[in-house]
C-alpha cells in the first residue's frame, strides 16, 4: 500500500520531466510557422498558433490547444484546433484525428513536435480516408473548387479572429502565455522583422525568420 501511494506521489514528477525534455526537443525540431508555449496555469495544456503561407489554406493562422494526459508519455496528446477549420481530418469540434498519424502512442518514440509537423501537413493535404469529418470529406468528393471555397473562409475567419482579442477563446483569459496577436500595419511589421533580424543574426537562427 505504501509504495503504490508514494508511485502515485511522484507520477506528476515524472511526467513533468517528460514534458520538459519534449518541450526542449520541441525547440531544436518546431515547424516553421508554428509557435507553441506551455499555459501558466498547467504544463498539461500547451497553446499554440500555426500559420500558413502556401496551399489552400494560405494566409490562415490557427490557434489551438495541445492537451497532456495524465498518464504521458505512455498515452497520445490531444489537439483542437480553437480557430474553426473545415477539413476531412478535423472533427467539427476542431479536434485533429491523430489516430490516422498515430494509431499507437510508442513512449519516446514518438514525440510531440512529430505531432505538430503532421498537424502542419494536414493543411497541404486533404485525406478523405476514414474521415473525423464526413460533411467535408464529402465536398472534397463533390467539388475540389467548392472545397477551396470553404477553405478561403477560414482563412478569412482566422484572419477577423485575430482582432478580436480572443471573443471566442475557449481557453481562460488571464493565462498570459494564450496567443493573443493582431495584424500590424505593414511599416511596423516591416520595422519589427529588421529587429528580429539584427538580433538573430548573432545567434545562428537567422534563418528561421525568413
């Protein structure tokens, strides 16, 4: 009895350890265009944003939600996307179905910026195989021209969302690391990509803003 209370005293330990050493994986392998940091409140939840500059889906910019099960890194993290997006692999409720990737969870073997890059390829692809969300899959069928139509709206729909400070959030709004942006204007983002730049250029990771 003794030793299975003190197992289940150090399982949040262990787990967050685990989450550190991801996290730092996280940093050396990210995909480009996609941010993501822990919540203050839980390092169970991380948010994260993800932009699109090609494809379909071009000129979108995604939040979502990465949820840490408990029992991590012996189960598979959860994705939902907050900003609506319409697609064969996306339930409506905006969860990713990372069953197609990872129909089995392999401790260590798999990690979550594997996750992150396939959320990212799901934007440049649209498998309607065993779909999460049929109504899509089935527009896909019918008409790739009416499908892209749909795609333009959610990008236009992140696009408004983005300036709304976050109205239909599901997540608190006092955890400061949620992604709260707006467009800027083109001479400040201009103004603001020169300093990210100058400062990168003595830290060897210039080439991740370009």
């Amino acid at each position: 009895m003794t030793s299975d209370i003190k197992k289940s005293e150090l399982e949040p330990f262990f787990r967050d350890h685990e989450l550190f050493a991801e996290y730092k994986l996280l940093c050396n392998n990210v995909p480009s265009g996609v941010y993501v940091v822990p919540s203050l409140k839980s390092l169970q939840v991380w948010h994260g944003m993800i932009f699109i500059k090609i494809g379909m889906f071009a000129e979108g910019c995604f939040k979502f939600n990465l949820y840490i099960p408990d029992n991590f890194p012996y189960a598979r993290p959860t994705l939902q996307f907050i900003t609506p997006v319409f697609h064969p692999q996306i339930k409506e409720t905006g969860e990713l179905n990372l069953a197609k990737a990872f129909p089995t969870w392999t401790p260590r073997k798999d990690r979550i910026w594997h996750i992150l890059r396939y959320t990212k390829r799901c934007f440049f692809s649209v498998n309607t195989f065993n779909p999460a969300n049929p109504v899509a899959a089935e527009t896909v069928h019918k008409s790739i021209d009416l499908f892209r139509k749909q795609a333009k709206l959610c990008v236009e729909r992140s696009i408004k969302l983005l300036d709304r400070d976050g109205e239909e959030d599901i997540s608190s709004a006092d955890d400061g690391n949620v992604f709260n942006v707006k467009p800027l204007p083109e001479k400040e983002l201009e103004k603001l990509k020169n300093k990210v730049l100058a400062t990168s250029a003595n830290t060897g990771y210039t080439d991740m803003f370009i």
